[in-house]
C-alpha cells in the first residue's frame, strides 16, 4: 500500500540497529541492504515483511554515513544511518 516507510532507531546507531517498518506491507520478504559510503554492500538480510522490525548487528561496521535499503516486490525505500563509536 501507500505510505509504506521505514524508520531506524537508533540513529545514530553504535552497536545494533532496528530497523522498524511503517504502513501496510503485505506478506512476504523484505530485503535489507546496508551499503556504505562509497556504495558497497557491507550487510544484506532478509525477514518476513509481516515481522514489522528486525535487529542488525552493526558492531564490525566502521563509523560513518550508510544508506540503508529496504525492497520488497517493486517497492524499494532508502534512509541513511549514520554510526558513531
């Protein structure tokens, strides 16, 4: 549906970050990519669209500014996270 968002919590992130979805996602997989500054995807993950949140670990990621990517069927969504230490 519409008005599909994500939001990231926290953020700035240290150690783990929640990635909470927002609005009327239907069944099925959700994809998470987390990419880096220079556009290298450092994290991929899937979960179930219908778990509404999902925690990553983010420990071994160096600090700096990430783009987080959120897809799901022809839909995809895009925040920045920034990490901090």
């Amino acid at each position: 549906g519409n008005g599909n968002a994500f939001i990231l919590i926290p953020n700035p992130a240290r150690e783990t970050v929640q990635v909470a979805l927002i609005g009327d996602f239907s069944d099925g997989v959700c994809k998470l990519n987390i990419n880096n500054a220079i556009g290298e995807l450092v994290i991929s993950q899937e979960m179930n669209c219908k778990d509404a949140s999902i925690d990553i670990d983010i420990s071994k990621l160096n600090q700096g500014i990430y783009s987080v990517k959120v897809t799901t069927g022809n839909v995809s969504l895009i925040q920045k996270l920034t990490i901090v230490r």
